[in-house]
C-alpha cells in the first residue's frame, strides 16, 4: 500500500513539473516572440509538447504526422534548399526516436518484415542513392536528397509498416488523413467558385496547401481509392456511408476541377488495372509494357527521329481553356507539354553522357541546361520556377544512372507482380478490399510519375511508401501457409 501511496506522489509530482514546464515554455515564448518580433518562438511550446509526445507516445507522434500532411506548407531555406512544415521535421524527428525505439527494443522488428524482398529492394535502391551521392557532380545537393529519402524510407516504411498492422490502424490512418484532407478540398473548391471554376487561376487558390494544381490533383487522386475502401466498413443506409457516398461524388467533381490530364489518366489507369489483377493478368501488361517502352525509346533515337517532334515556337502557348488545351496535347502545341519535351531530350543527352552513376540525386536542374536542344524550346524554357525533368523515370536515369532507373522499374514492376499473388492468396473479403485498394494507390502514383517527379514530395511519396510497408503487412499475414515464391 505504501509502495503504491509512493508512486502516485511520484507521478503527480512529475506531472505537476511538466505542467509548469511547459507553461514556462509557453510563457517564454510569447514573450520572446513579442519582443523580438521573432513570432516563429511561439512555435517552442507545441514543438516541445511534439517531442515530448514522441519520446513517451511515437505511435500517437505519428498519427500528428500523418495529421499534418495535408495542411503542410511548402517553403524556401537560404542556399537554394527548401522544406515542407510541419512534416518534414516530424519525419526527421521520428526517424530518431524510431532508430532509439529499434535500438533499445529490436526483438520487436519482424524478420520477416525486414527480410522481405520488397524491403530488401527498397534497401538495395537506397544503397544505390548512397553510391551516386558520393560520386555527385554537387555534392551536398545530393547528400541533402539521400538523407531526405532516408527519413522518408525509415518513417514511411519501416515505421508505418510497425505500426500500421491491423484493420483498426488502417481506419485510423484513413480517418486522420481523410478530415483534414477534405476541409483543404472545401477551402479550394470555394476560393476556386470565385473565380468562376476557371482553368486559368486554378493555381491561384491552391496557397498554402499546395504548390500548384498537379500536385493538388495527385494528393485527391491517390486518396480516392481509400475512399472508396471506407465506404464498404460501414452498414447500406448508415449515416457515415452516406456522408462518404456524398464526399466520392465531391472529390470526382474536386478531380475534374484541377484540369490535370495526369490524374484523369491514373483513375483510368487504376480502374483497369483493377480487373488486370483480378483476372492475373499483370505479368503479361508488365511484358507488353517493357516491349513497348523498348520499343518507343529505339523508335525516337533511330536516325535522331526524335527531331521531328520539335514544336513551332510561335504556335506553342499557354492555353486559358481547358478544351483547348485537350486539343493542343495531341497537336504538340501545348506549353507544359513541350516545355516537358524539351527536358526529357536534355534529359536523354544527359543519359549518354554519364550512363553509369548519373549526375548525382537532386542534381538535374543544375546541370540540364548546356544539354538542351535549341529547336525544343519554348518560351517558358528560362525555367523560373526551377522546376525537374517532370518524369520521375527519366530523373532517376539522369541522376542514378542505368543501373538506378533499372532499380526503380524493378522495384515497381516486381511490387505490382508480387501484389497481385498477395490478393489472390488473401482468404478475406474485407482483406482483399484493401490489398487491391493499395495497388490501386500504386498505380495512380506510379501513373503520375510519367510525367511528374513528385515522389520526393510529402503528399505523394509519404502514400508511395506506406502503401508497400501495408502491402508486405497483408504478403506476412497471408502467405503463413503459402510457399514464399514469386
């Protein structure tokens, strides 16, 4: 009776010390801030209750992670760097203490996690980033992208594939995603309604959430699938499944509204794909797609037939309508799309020219320029914006060499390969339900990458990585009577 007398004192003691504590930090704050107009010290007590979260409670640091991923704001750093807040030093921040938590507890990391092939890839792929930072053409840029992606592997992966382990996990993700990822929709839509729903400001409305419509489009895109997933965990006619049944036709109107051909073309791409799995026909499209990528690269670099698809200066413009725009793609008379052309022709000189270890990650902005080819330019080539190669296949070969591209492809065939064994081994209804909801999301990101290179970003890569540590969760709890084979 003492002893627990003892340890209740104790408790409220320690308690009542990290109250004052923080109303100390508090206090501190607002009144550092106020004198020195230095307003970013009233940051010190919620970063404070943040790291004392994540010290006693990762699990729920976590959760505040994937919270913030929604509303995270996109900022430039001195020196050319930039960073995504509050999610990238909560990645950072959790990256410690889940290396501690492994440090300090590692007969609780599954073997059978770690040492399966999808995460031996992941990790072969990140050796090879290590590889090509060190023998970079700029250096620190690219030792800044591998560590970069090291906290998102470690954080989005590995951790989320710890702790994001049951069915009751995955609503929770779902729940703690989904409600500040709509009130973004709902703020857009209606900043959007003021300017008439019009294609030409769209980019406009999308401050501070997003840092322009594509990625706005990409972020609602990937997340359909789950929507459509929450809406079977919940009985016909209840209140939730109704609301969801409303929020899917919001979020297709929301889809429409980005004017973005990518993610009209990933939900095509993803509900094909959908009965490509069902009916196991992945390995063949998988084939026929290496056949055609092969063949469409020999097709435009025989006798440089790449050449004849240079734009007319004059005639490739900006386009205000978006029917226009439609019809302009297929005539090559779109800006966005053949300032695209013009990178991806730099992009493949730059191939040639260091084909083994690339230039280094993060490195092709810096170097792009004296590759390019003059008859390909528009005239938003000066690049203001800084702007990648805008295809997260060509980046990697510019940046990773051969041999990081080949990596990557592997990674992503062999996932989708691999995916479509876990879904038909799974017994369960509701586990098929989110093993094809998964592949789902991998594709539509997969779809974006073609023409974007927004893996390395909060909004997209964060989804890339925890939907593989999910699916490996559901190849463990399936394949217990299965033979371990491809």
């Amino acid at each position: 009776m003492a002893n627990k007398i003892v340890k209740a004192i104790s408790s409220q003691r320690t308690n009542f010390i990290l109250y004052i504590g923080f109303a100390a930090l508090l206090l501190l704050g607002l009144t550092l801030g106020w004198v020195s107009d230095w307003y970013y010290l009233l940051l010190l007590p919620p970063a404070a209750l943040v790291g004392y979260l994540a010290i006693t409670d990762f699990k729920s640091a976590f959760y505040l992670f994937l919270l913030t991923i929604p509303l995270s704001m996109e900022i430039e750093l001195p020196g050319g760097f930039g960073t995504d807040l509050p999610t990238e030093p909560l990645m950072v921040g959790l990256m410690g203490i889940y290396f501690l938590y492994v440090l300090s507890r590692p007969k609780e990391m599954r073997a059978n996690f770690i040492r399966h092939p999808i995460s031996l890839i992941i990790l072969l792929h990140l050796s090879w980033i290590l590889v090509t930072t060190i023998t970079s053409s700029l250096f620190i840029v690219s030792l800044k992208f591998f560590l970069a992606k090291i906290w998102y592997i470690v954080v989005c992966y590995f951790m989320a594939g710890h702790l994001i382990r049951s069915a009751k996990d995955l609503k929770k993700m779902f729940w703690v995603v989904f409600i500040p990822l709509v009130l973004t929709v709902f703020i857009i839509l209606i900043r959007h309604a003021g300017y008439g729903f019009s294609f030409r400001d769209v980019n406009k409305v999308m401050y501070p959430f997003q840092r322009n419509h594509v990625s706005y489009a990409a972020t609602i895109t990937l997340f359909f699938p789950f929507v459509l997933l929450a809406r079977s965990w919940y009985p016909r006619g209840s209140l939730l499944r109704q609301g969801l049944n409303i929020l899917v036709l919001i979020l297709l109107v929301a889809i429409y509204l980005t004017f973005t051909r990518a993610a009209f073309v990933a939900l095509a791409m993803a509900a094909g794909a959908y009965y490509i799995f069902r009916f196991k026909m992945v390995k063949y499209v998988v084939i026929l797609a290496i056949i055609g990528i092969l063949g469409g690269v020999w097709y435009v670099v025989h006798d440089n037939k790449y050449l004849d698809f240079a734009p007319n200066y004059d005639k490739t413009i900006t386009h205000y309508n978006f029917d226009n725009l439609i019809e302009a793609t297929y005539k090559m008379e779109d800006i966005s799309t053949m300032e695209r052309v013009y990178r991806w022709v730099a992009g493949g000189h730059m191939s040639i020219e260091k084909p083994l270890t690339g230039f280094g990650p993060g490195n092709f902005y810096n170097f792009y320029r004296s590759y390019t080819v003059t008859g390909f330019t528009t005239y938003v080539s000066i690049n203001k914006e800084k702007s990648g190669i805008h295809s997260y296949y060509l980046m990697t070969l510019v940046e990773q060499g051969f041999f990081g591209l080949l990596l990557f492809l592997f990674l992503t065939f062999y996932t989708l390969i691999r995916g479509e064994r876990i879904y038909h081994q799974a017994k369960n209804k509701n586990d098929k339900r989110v093993i094809m909801t998964l592949l789902a999301v991998i594709i539509i990101i997969d779809a974006f990458l073609l023409i974007n290179d927004m893996i390395e970003t909060d909004k997209v890569g964060t989804f890339f990585f925890i939907c593989l540590a999910l699916l490996v969760n559901y190849d463990i709890k399936t394949s217990t009577s299965t033979p371990n084979r491809l």
